[in-house]
C-alpha cells in the first residue's frame, strides 16, 4: 500500500515513515504541503496523510487542492492541536478522518487500512457506475 505522509517535523515524518515501512507499507515522506501536491500529481497513492497545521500550505489547503483533481484517495489529516472550527472544515472539505498528534502508530496504520479499503469500495461503485 502507497501512503503519501507529509508533516513539517523533520524527525517525526522520518521516524512515522520507517515505522510504517517496518509495517509493510510504502511510504513517501514530505516536508510540507506544496511538496505533497506535487508528489500527489506524479504519483498515484493509496492514501494521504497531512499534518494539519504547516508552514506556507497547510493540510487543510493541500486537501482542498488535491480535491480538486482527486476525489477517491482518502487523504486522514494529523493535528496536535484539538480545533473544532478547523477539524470541521477539513471534514467538510472531504477528510477521510481527523487523528490527533501524537497518534499512536497502531491506530494511524489501522485508519490507513480502513481508508484504503474505503477506497477501493468507492472505486468498484464509480467502476460499476461508468458501465
């Protein structure tokens, strides 16, 4: 499974990433969000994991962009900070879930599965719907 992961904490990225790649998955790991939507649009992910809150384009504002051109992959934002206002808007905003930093990685890898899973779902139905 392909997961793109993007936070601005240099170590804790690094560290989320090799943690999940002992994990089975394939993770390509970015600094921020404008790095996320370029590796979004050369590469075809699983999965989508945004750190909410990052300098320049933020998790909120890369989601929106990816939207624009991707409906189907799930894109599960990271927050240290608990903000209704902002976790609606990101729901709204097509969030597939909203996890709270730190996470532990039992649950980011479970919200991953769950997502992808979901993916495929919404793939067979749009594949079905086009017959």
């Amino acid at each position: 499974m392909r997961v793109l992961l993007a936070d601005d904490e240099k170590v804790y990225v690094e560290s989320l990433a090799k943690v999940l790649r002992r994990r089975g998955f394939d993770v390509v790991a970015v600094l921020d969000g404008s790095s996320a939507i370029d590796a979004v649009s050369s590469a075809d992910f699983d999965v989508i994991v945004l750190d909410l809150r990052m300098p320049g384009m933020d998790g909120l504002a890369a989601l929106q962009t990816i939207r624009r051109s991707d409906t189907l992959t799930p894109v599960l934002l990271l927050t240290g900070h608990a903000d209704l206002e902002h976790t609606t808007k990101a729901l709204k905003s097509g969030a597939a879930d909203v996890l709270m930093k730190p996470c532990p990685v039992e649950t980011l890898a479970s919200a991953i599965e769950d997502a992808s899973e979901r993916k495929g779902y919404a793939k067979e139905v749009e594949d079905q719907q086009r017959k």
